[in-house]
C-alpha cells in the first residue's frame, strides 16, 4: 500500500508539472499590451507595427527598427526579408501593417482595393533605400575589372566562357587575365535584384540580352543557381572563376567589376548610385502619393552608377486600424528622415533620400498624407 | 518474477521435457533466445542436457569440427575491428561538428549574449535571450500538446486497439513519422490563415505545427516502452480485481515512467532544432514577447537562420551570434537528456526499492 502511495505521488507530480507549464502557458495569453489594437495615446505610441517584403531592405531596416524603437520604447517593429512579391501579397490581404518591395504594385494593382487600407483610401508608396548592385567576380589576382553592358549580357548568357576572351582583355588593356572557365552565378529565387540587373541589360544592351527584365532568372540560362543574396555571395567565393550580381553591401571581400558609362567607367559608390536615381525621371501616370522612380540606365554622365536598386515602402493613405495607421506613419516618418537615412547608408552601404532634392519632398508629402 | 524467463508455453515445455530437473540447467537465465539455443541444440545433438549448458560447449561437433579454432579467433577480432571502425566513422564527423561549433561560437558566448535581446542592436553587440525563452516557451506548449495526445494514442494502441482500427491508426501514425516540417508549418500557416486571417504569426501557431511533428515520435516510443511492461503484471493486476483504468494508470504507467520519459525527451529533440515551420507560422523578432497567442516569437534555429541570412555590413557579427545560438541550442538539447536520464533514474521502478533497502 505504501509502495502504491510513492508511486501516486510521484505520477502526481510529473502530471502536475505539466499542468504548471500549460498554466504558464495560458497565463502569458493574458498579457494586454501586446497587439497592435492597444494603438496610440497622446503623444506616447505604443504596439506592436509588422511588415515585410523585400530582403534586399533587411539590414536597412535592421538600423530604422533599433532607430525608432529607441525613440518609441512601447513600439515593437517587426519585418519578416520574405521577398517582395509576398510582401505585396500580404499587404494586399491584410496581413501587414506595411511592406517593402524592389518592384512596386503596377499603376493598376494600385488603384485597386487593399485588405489592410480603409475601403476608399489611396496608395502610398515611398522609395526608402537606394542601392548599388555590385557585379562581382573571383578571380585570383584581380581585384577589379571594366566591363560593359554587352560583355556582361554575353557573359551572363553564356556566350563567353573564358577569362581571357578578346572580348573582356579588350576592355581591360594590362590585366592579367587566367584561362579560368567563366561560372556565372544568378538568384535561384525570384528576387528584385535579379529584375534590376536585367533590367540593366535590357536597356543598354538590348541585342546581346534577348531575356525580359523580371524577378526570376531566364530558366534556358545555364549557370550556377545560389538563394539569397548570401547564397550567391558564398557561391561566388568559393568557385574560382564564379561572376555574379549583389547588393553592394555584402560585396566586400570580392572583386567588383567597373560598368561602362558613356566612355569611362564607374565603380558603385552610394554616391553614384544616387545620381543615376536623382537623374530619372518619376514614372508617369500615378497618383500624387505614390511616388515610383523609372530609372534611366542610358544615363551617360560619368558620375552615374546605373545598376542601382530602388525599394519602396508602401502604406495606406486611411487604414483599416487606426492605430496601425498612427504607428505606420511614425515609422515611415523615420525611415524618411535625415537620421533614419543616414542610419541606413552606414550600415547597409545605401544611398540616403535625403540627398536627393527633388524625391524627398515628394516621399515627405506622401507619407503626411498618411492619416 | 526476474528469475525466469517469459518464453511461450511450447518452449518451456519442451526444455521441461528435455530437462530432467530444474537443477541439472544450472545456466537457466532470464533471456529468452538463450533458453531457445537450449533447446534447439540439444534437440539436434541428443547430448545430454547438462552438457548443451556447460560453457565453452566443446561437445558440439557441428560447432567445433567445421571451423578450426584459429579461423573462428580471426573471424571473431576482425568482427571487433569492423564493428569499432564503424562507430568511430559515425564519431568522427560528430567530433568534428562539436568541434567547429564550439570554437567559432566561442567569440560570443559571454554573459550579454544570455542576458539581452536584439532590441535596438545594430551590428555587433546584442544577444539571443527573447530566442531562448521563445524556445523554452513553444517546446513546453508542443509538450503541453503532444504528449497527452500521444500517450493516449500509445495505450489505446497498446491495452485497447484490437483489428482494423488500431492497424489503420498504427499505419497513419507511421505515415506522420515521415512528413517533412515544411508541410507541417504549411499546414498550420494555412489553417490558422483561414481562421484568423492573412500573415497570422503567434508561437502558438508555431507550437501547433511542431506538435504535428512530435505527436506520432511520442506515440510510437511510448507505444514500445508500453509494450515492454510485462503482462504477468497485469494479469496479476486483474487477478487481485483491479479494475482496468487502475491498472494503467497504477501498474502499467508507473512501471513504464522512465521509458516514457525518454519518449518524450525522442519527441523534443525531434523538434527543438526545427526551423522551417516556425519561419513560416512563429516568424522573426528582435524583441523578447512573452506572449504565445499573439504576435511574432523568435526561436534559436530561425534565430541562427535570421542572422546567417540577413546580415549588415559587419557580417562577423552576424556569423558570430548565429555560432553561438547554435552552441546554445546543442547546450539545450544536451541539458534536455540529462534531465530526462535524471527524470528516468528517478522514477524507475528498481529505483525507490534500492533507495528504500538502503
């Protein structure tokens, strides 16, 4: 009977146990000041602002989280890097307060109905982080090359295969060139980068590169496939003889190619990248808070980096929730700001808005449009 | 109850029937196959009985005149030398693994990285507390989920199931084993989508879709540790009038306790480095959240994959704290077993009899 009782008590205690962690489980449940529904009071924000989309944003929004939540200690921010096209997506459903994409919704999506704005309310749409896109190469001993839009279309269709093709020695008189086997490197998933890059070909070397410019990679294309900006970046170290396309920032390490503008060449620089936006004109025919860069890549002044990202923040003119409404434009508020961009070009390497006289007024109005 | 084996009725009569008395096998031991070996042997030789049980059993000719005794002696040392290379094959690349692990993590492991969230960090600095307590927290709410429901089905399975329900439920069980995470984080996100709208994320989410992957872990151990209890002691349990929910709940589960803890300790490590369901339906945060029903719960493995995949221009930090949220997360699976091996020696049946004795 005794040896029965131990045994009780000890099942006892091992169910008990359990219960004592499932009640701490429902205990938390209660916590009210989470959620975005606690919403703002005079003057303090407070809640919980989530969104996502573009990863090419990632380490940009990494400095406005820590940024704004420093100035707003009851604010939790959150971006999922899940990829532009499902960040539209779920912006569209309802399911984030805002998101970042390379390639904003068409002048039609736009005018059409968003799950997370109130019924009747207008699109915003900001350019927040402007960035170089490197092509970079390993090649043992070199560390830079010049290259034009044709030898990089060629190179990238596989047309050229050699290192030391008259076509690339041509552009680089006195480098030493191996006679490595050329191993071009692209993005295995759909990806704004890859839609700028051929983009890029498209409008300067429209002949040699027969492809669209999209976010997935022309599949007829041989090549080594890499996911992320980290595969292709780890891709490209490790083959001898790999060239690939890369948001600047994690360049570092691998040697870049210089691209051919007009008659000289221009390494990336945030600076350079800046102008090739600043000289673009607004894409025509949208409304007046949904401000879309169409960038010119035929630019010919020397200062002009023209492989250069531009990723957009969307929001909603009237939200559906207020107080996501109220946190949204906080945050936008930011991100546009001097210190939010500054925040940004040191440590994603982008090139800030700010600088730009004739696209920060316009982001500035669009986001004062929020309500 | 120990001294004598459990062998089915026909053996035990037949080595009865071969045996003259009990006495003359003094060799007689618990394990079944022996006592088999017995039987078979003296049934093939017509030695006498107490000779098939002498140890060395040089009577046997069919054993000693086909195989000279050096070949049996290099056959035997090269069975040894096969059999250790093999374990240090599987040892090497687990030594090498630990290894890079805990040279690399080194750089980070200081007492900030176990003490702050990534709240406010940019580049280096900062640490993985809120992806530690989201770990503890959704493994104990999979626990919560999965070891009810799992230790129901194992003893439906094993006192109750009989014929095309328990063989159906046998057959599903074993299919579940085999679902990759990703479709279990796709299920959750798609149900818990359809329930509470679009880009839901919560660690209970998180917590669902893992139980999907430690429920049937937890059903087929617990299944076997059930299995493992003797039936004499429910036939002696039945015999005395116990009824049959007392003598699960005061027989069959107490004497199966250690085993089942290590079936719930099978479950958890099977989870608790699963990243890609908690990617999809618990998301990413910098900040620590306490709450599991609502809003995004970091956890280590989608911490590691977050600070691989996604970082700044001072990429060593990132690949410094990845490290070192790896080491961690083996830390945990380790401290995990130990508890269950103390948990095990705790509650085994010998365990309060020796502690009692002495």
């Amino acid at each position: 009977m005794k040896h029965a009782s131990i045994v009780k008590i000890k099942l006892i205690f091992s169910f008990a146990t359990v219960f004592a962690v499932a009640a701490g489980c429902s205990a938390v449940e209660d916590n009210p000041d989470e959620g975005v529904s606690s919403g703002a009071s005079a003057g303090t924000l407070s809640g919980v602002l989530a969104g996502g989309g573009a990863s090419s944003q990632t380490a940009a929004q990494e400095a406005w989280r820590a940024g704004f939540q420093a100035a707003n200690l009851d604010v939790t921010v959150d971006y999922d890097p899940t990829g532009s096209g499902t960040g539209r997506t779920n912006f569209a459903d309802g399911g984030y307060a805002f998101a970042g994409t390379d390639a904003p919704f068409t002048a039609a999506e736009a005018a059409g109905s968003f799950a997370t704005c109130a019924s009747g309310s207008g699109l915003v749409e900001i350019p927040a982080y402007i960035s170089p896109i490197a092509v970079a190469f390993n090649l043992d001993g070199v560390d830079s090359l010049r290259l034009d839009a044709v030898v990089i279309a060629d190179i990238f269709a596989g047309r050229l295969t050699s290192w030391n093709d008259p076509a690339i020695a041509a552009l680089n008189p006195g480098a030493n060139l191996p006679d490595t086997a050329i191993t071009p490197v692209h993005r295995s998933d759909k990806s704004g980068t890859t839609e700028n890059f051929t983009d890029y070909l498209v409008q300067t070397a429209p002949t040699a590169w027969t492809f669209a410019a999209a976010e997935a990679w022309p599949a007829e294309l041989k090549g080594e496939a890499a996911e992320k900006t980290q595969g292709v970046r780890q891709t490209i170290a490790a083959t001898a003889g790999a060239i690939g396309y890369l948001d600047a920032s994690q360049a570092s390490g691998l040697g870049t190619a210089e691209l051919k503008v007009g008659d000289g060449y221009v390494a990336y620089s945030p600076e350079a990248a800046a102008a090739a936006v600043g000289k673009s004109s607004l894409e025509a025919g949208r409304a007046a808070f949904d401000v879309v860069v169409d960038i010119d890549r035929t630019l010919s002044d020397g200062d002009v980096y023209p492989l250069v990202l531009v990723s957009y923040l969307v929001a909603c003119e009237r939200y559906a929730d207020p107080a996501a409404g109220s946190l949204a434009k906080a945050y936008l508020e930011y991100v546009i700001s001097a210190e939010g961009q500054q925040a940004a070009a040191e440590h994603a390497g982008s090139a800030p808005i700010t600088a730009d006289p004739a696209l920060a007024p316009k982001a500035a109005a669009a986001v004062a449009a929020i309500a | 109850m120990s001294t004598q084996a459990p062998a089915p009725d026909q053996m035990s009569l037949s080595t009865s029937a071969l045996l003259p008395t009990p006495a003359a096998a003094p060799d007689q031991t618990s394990a079944p196959a022996f006592a088999f070996a017995q039987v078979a042997m003296s049934a093939s030789s017509h030695v006498p009985a107490h000779a098939a049980a002498s140890p060395g059993g040089r009577v046997f000719p069919a054993l000693t005149g086909a195989r000279p005794a050096w070949r049996r002696r290099f056959a035997n040392r090269f069975a040894a030398i096969v059999a250790a290379a093999g374990c240090l094959a599987a040892l090497i690349p687990l030594g090498f693994l630990l290894a890079a692990v805990v040279s690399r993590g080194a750089a980070r492991f200081d007492l900030a990285f176990i003490t702050q969230t990534m709240r406010g960090v940019i580049g280096a600095g900062g640490g993985a507390l809120h992806a530690i307590v989201g770990t503890v927290f959704i493994t104990a709410a999979t626990i919560c989920f999965s070891v009810p429901l799992g230790l129901a089905a194992a003893i439906y399975l094993v006192e109750y199931g009989r014929g095309k329900l328990a063989r159906t439920v046998t057959f599903l069980v074993d299919v579940m084993t085999g679902i990759p995470s990703i479709v279990a984080g796709l299920f959750a996100y798609a149900l818990l989508s359809l329930l509470l709208g679009p880009g839901v994320r919560s660690g209970l989410a998180g917590a669902l879709a893992l139980s999907l992957l430690m429920t049937p872990v937890v059903i087929r151990a617990s299944e076997e540790m059930l299995r493992l209890v003797p039936d004499d002691l429910r036939e002696a349990a039945c015999a005395l009038g116990v009824g049959k929910h007392r003598v699960i709940t005061q027989v069959i589960l107490p004497t199966a306790l250690s085993g089942l803890v290590s079936a719930v300790m099978l479950g958890v490590a099977r989870i608790v480095g699963e990243t890609a369901p908690l990617l999809l339906v618990a998301g990413f945060t910098d900040s620590m959240n306490l709450n599991l029903a609502d809003g995004r719960m970091a956890t280590l493995p989608v911490y590691i994959y977050s600070q691989w995949q996604n970082k700044g221009l001072d990429a060593a930090a990132y690949d410094n704290r990845a490290w070192t949220a790896a080491l961690l997360l083996i830390g945990f699976v380790l401290i995990l077993n130990l508890l269950a091996r103390l948990a095990g020696r705790l509650f085994a049946p010998g365990a309060k009899r020796h502690a009692r004795a002495s």
